[in-house]
C-alpha cells in the first residue's frame, strides 16, 4: 500500500493556471472571462482554445506549455508529464516542490473539462469505430489527477458547476477545500459511469454477459422517509447525466408520492397514445383505485357523481377524464395522487380542489389551474410536471435485500391491435366503444400490484382488484367495487338526503355503508345522523333486482384466467367482455363458460404482471 504523502494543508486555494478542454462549450466563455479577471492564467487544446480567443482572451495553447505538438490525430494532446505533474504535484512537500522546478512543471490549480461524447455517440447510432474514436483518454487522466490532489487543485466537469465556482472565488479569494472535495466526488464518480458505459457497450458488440454494471446515482432532494417514519434516511435521485422524469412545482413530495407518480403518469401517458383520448387515474399505495379517459357523463351518473347536467358540459375533455377516474372508487380515492395526460385546466383544477388529494402529474399546468392548485393544503399540495419525451431507458433495475434486479423496461403498450384475437362466437360484438374499454382496462391493471384483474365500462375502471394471491378472489374483490359502483346509481341512494355540513367525503362514506349494509348498532346510529330522516333499507332484493340490469362491462385480466370460476364470478357483475393473455391449458374451459354466457374474449397474447 502506498503512504500519503506529506505536504501543506490549505483551505482556500488561490487558482493562478486553469487548463480547459471542454465538448460541451455552453457557457465556457463567460466563465472563463470570469477567470481572467481574477488574473487566471488559461492553458487550452483544440476548439477550446480557438473558440476562447475568437472571443478576444489570451490563451496558452497546451503544446506550447508542454513543448510537444499534440499529435496522432488529436489522440495525444495532455498525456505529458509538465500537465499530469502540474496536476498531481502535492503542494508543499519539498521534493515534489523541487522535481517540478528542475523539469520546469508549473503547477495547475483547476481543471474544467468535458468528456468526449461517447454515450451521445451509441445512443446516435455511430459505428463501432466512430464509437471507439469517441472514447476519451486524455480527458478521464487528467480528471482524475485533478480530483486526486483535490486538496491543492479543483475539478470542474460540468458547466452547471461554473456559477458556483466563480461564487467561491469571489466570496472567499479561491476555491475552498469543501468545494474541492465535492468536485472531487462528483469527478470520480463521473469517471465510473463514463467507464461502465463504454464496458458495457464493448461487451455488448461482444455479446458476452456484461463483466460488470456500474450505476451512478445524483442525490437529487431528501425526503422525509422512505415507506414509514422509521425507515430514515430516504432519497430520491437520478442517473448521472439524466434528469429525473418530472419537476417539482409546488409541495414536498414524499417516498410513496413519487412511487405513485412515476406509475399513473406511465398509465395515463399510454392510455393518451393507445386511444387519443384524454385520460386521468387516481392512485393510492402504487396500485390504482381508477383510470378513465375522457367519456361523455350521462344523467344518472351526474346525479351519482354529485355533478349538475349544467355543469357535465362546461367539463374539459381532462377534468371530465379525472372525475370518471375519481368516480370508480371514491372511497379508496381519498388522499390520492392524481395523474392526467393533458395540460391542467381550471376546470380541472376545480375538481381536484375540492377533493382530498396528495398531488398531481402532468405534461403541464395553465395559470390559473396552477395557481388554484398551489393554494391547496394550505400550500403545500404536491403538483409534478413531467418531463415531455422523458427516455427512462430499456433496461430498469432495483435493489432488495442486497441483490441488484434487473429486467427490460414493460415498455409495450396495449392498443386495438391486441384486441383482434377474439376467440368467442361474438366476434361482431366487439365494437370501437368495447375495444376502448378493453385498453382502458388493460393498460389500468398493467401498472396495478398482482395478481390483478380490472373491471371497466364506458371508458372508465369500475373496479379494481389488487394483489391477490389466487386470481378469482382478484375478481370477486373487484367485483364488490363494481357492485358498489352499480349501486351508487340505485334510486334509493340518489334519494339519500344528508343534512347541511355534512362533508363529501362523509357523503361517498356514507353511501357507500349504505350500499353494504352490515352495520353494527353502535355505527348505525352514528350513520342516520348524517341525514334528515332516516333512510328506509336498501334490501337485498333491492339490490339484486337493480343489478340484473348491469350489462357491457368489459374485464381484464393481468395473466390467464386458469379455470372457469372467475368467469363464473364475473358473470354475476355484467361482465359482457373478457380480454386476458390467453396461454393457459385451461383456455378451452375458460372460452366454454365464456361462451355459456353469451360474452365475447379476446386474447391478447401479453402479460401483464407487475410488482
């Protein structure tokens, strides 16, 4: 093991030479202006010194200082030992001090660098020599010389990093050691994800098992804690030289927000492309409680939604996709994140600043939706704004337990493509209305936890189910929601009449016992009092009565079906509609009871699991 070596220990550190090789040019000039008036000498290469003396500064040309003419094509330009021992000269130790003096090394304080593109050259298509070209080898040397001796000299990577720089020098006469050091970090740490890129590409032309995968993260903001108040610290962060795929506007987002956030703003983007239609979902705990895109309301479902005839058609195409989403299930919808694929208008903004919700994603916000948002929660509601054309890239990975998973990005998309399989007599029954349906379904449970199956009617989930471990209690759990969504139309709960005060989320509650019935004494005396008169019972003939008239409702399912019973079960919540993947030895027995009650299925040939 080598020793440290001994030498001065300097807090601010005066920069008197800067050498500069940059490929990303923005902003170097004015930076560079910045540094010459701080009487910084300016040593350059190539471009970098022809761009900064159009602009009128006084620069060294490298092969000058080194007295060696860069050559080989450009290849050999800073490989010299009066730059890497300029760089890598411990201050204040007298032999180092004495070996630069006699080989005439002038010491360099600060390096400002960018590395060839070579990421920009894969991603663009470049051939294997062009990518081979683009791999740079002066410029990691002298990056990681610099961030060695970071207590003496600084490295500089980024032009996001020149403001701050030249706000140490002005404040403090120098670079201070804890702006050195972290550089420093963020050099090295660059230098590693640089690498890992060009050793996984090789491997790739190889196509070999990668040796090895380095991923290099950016802590972006903390976050108060992870999934419970315990789990501390928690973080969010991006890939090194990637953004993360929003910004945030207003609020402190938390852990299970932005796990919700990345999942709806995934769903309702490709509800958008799949059927051109404005859509909305509703999460909560990284499973949705509903999706819809943008349907028409009718009357009935007005009056169920709490929505005047006057006021359905002053809704937006967006607000009318968030209150169908909303509707599915309002009781589970209570405090949760709202994604919508289209700009957010004050129409929309209107029904989510009356509703108990987290926060909100989307592609962008008008003013004054934006301003009605920011006031809610008394300023601190949660509002996102995705990044358009974000690339989170094929392959995603996660951490559980000390083992790295990895797995190409579900980057497919459901689309009336995949419902042209239909494997009933029926097959005319499938309509545009029913394949919209079927999407709307199908993309809805592709982002929810499974086992899952999803039940969806005029363009919007009327029930979802879950994380089950056997698929038909998926159905009949989502079958309870489609029942309760059915009897929130039933005249005896439009009927209800609540006292004055009573909130509307008391309200969605209070139907929704209503609809269930199994009070206990205690809980039923507190329920009458919310309304005027008591309610007369809503029986159970009732509500088998009302639901013999449920019909065109469209079920979806994340994996096959693998026996009969879940058609069996759905048949009982006008299940009319079947798409699932198909693939099972049981697919015979599942289209027979399909058949049996006069529904039509489609196999789509794609699962959809997702945990």
């Amino acid at each position: 093991l080598l020793a440290a070596l001994a030498g001065s220990q300097q807090d601010v550190v005066p920069t008197t030479r800067a050498l500069i090789s940059v490929s990303d040019k923005t902003g170097i000039v004015d930076f560079c202006k910045f540094l010459v008036t701080k009487n910084v000498h300016l040593l350059s290469t190539g471009g970098t010194a022809k761009k900064l003396r159009e602009a009128g500064l006084e620069v060294m040309d490298v092969s000058e200082y080194t007295q060696s003419p860069e050559c080989l094509d450009g290849r050999v330009k800073t490989l010299h030992p009066k730059i890497h021992g300029g760089l890598l000269g411990v201050r204040g130790n007298k032999d180092h001090e004495a070996q630069m003096e006699e080989n005439g090394i002038g010491k360099i304080d600060m390096t400002i660098l960018n590395l060839y593109p070579f990421e920009q050259t894969v991603n663009g298509g470049g051939d294997f020599n062009q990518c081979i070209e683009n791999i740079d080898i002066g410029g990691p040397s002298m990056l990681r010389s610099t961030a060695k001796n970071h207590a003496s000299t600084t490295i500089v990577t980024s032009p996001e990093q020149y403001d701050e720089v030249a706000k140490c020098i002005d404040e403090n006469g120098g670079t201070t050691l804890a702006l050195r050091k972290k550089f420093a970090a963020r050099a090295f740490s660059l230098s590693a994800s640089y690498d890992s890129a060009i050793a996984n590409w090789f491997t790739n032309q190889l196509g070999e098992e990668k040796p090895v995968t380095t991923r290099v993260y950016k802590p972006e903001f903390p976050l108060k804690y992870g999934c419970n108040p315990h789990q501390k610290p928690a973080g969010i962060s991006s890939v090194l030289n990637s953004k993360l795929p929003f910004d945030v506007l207003n609020g402190v987002p938390g852990y299970i927000n932005l796990l919700d956030a990345a999942n709806a703003w995934q769903l309702v983007k490709e509800l958008r492309e799949a059927t051109g239609i404005a859509a909305a979902t509703s999460f909560k705990h990284v499973s949705p409680a509903g999706a819809a895109v943008a349907v028409p309301l009718s009357d009935v479902e007005c009056a169920a939604y709490e929505v005047t005839p006057e006021a359905a058609k002053a809704l937006t195409p967006v607000a009318l996709a968030y209150l169908r989403a909303r509707n599915a299930d309002p009781m589970c919808s209570f405090g949760d994140f709202a994604a919508v694929s289209d700009i957010v208008d004050e129409a929309t903004a209107k029904i989510l600043k009356k509703e108990v919700s987290d926060g909100i994603i989307a592609p962008g916000y008008t003013p004054e939706a934006f301003e009605l948002l920011k006031s809610k929660k008394g300023g601190k509601f949660i509002i996102l704004e995705a990044i358009k054309d974000y690339d989170p890239g094929e392959i995603e990975y996660r951490e559980v337990y000390g083992m790295t998973f990895s797995q190409k990005r579900n980057d497919k998309i459901i689309t009336k493509d995949h419902m042209k399989e239909i494997v009933t007599a029926k097959k005319e029954a499938v309509t545009d209305a029913v394949v919209r349906d079927m999407i709307v379904a199908s993309i809805c449970i592709k982002y929810t936890q499974s086992n899952s199956v999803g039940f969806a009617k005029d363009g919007m989930m009327v029930g979802v189910g879950a994380g089950q471990q056997s698929r038909v209690d998926c159905v009949k759990l989502a079958g309870r929601k489609v029942n309760t969504w059915y009897l929130r139309q039933h005249p005896k709960v439009l009927a209800l009449k609540f006292k004055a005060g009573v909130k509307r989320q008391d309200r969605v509650n209070a139907r929704v016992r209503y609809i269930e019935g199994d009070f206990t004494p205690e809980e039923k005396i507190r329920w009458e009092a919310q309304f005027e008169e008591a309610p007369q019972e809503l029986t159970t003939s009732d509500k088998t009565e009302f639901m013999k008239a449920a019909e065109g409702v469209t079920i979806s399912s994340d994996a096959f079906f693998p026996f009969r019973d879940s058609i069996d079960h759905a048949s009982k919540y006008g299940v009319t509609y079947v798409v699932q993947p198909g693939g099972s030895v049981q697919d015979t027995q599942v289209t027979s009871a399909c058949e049996e009650y006069g529904m039509a299925m489609c196999f789509t040939g794609v699962r959809l699991f997702h945990h």
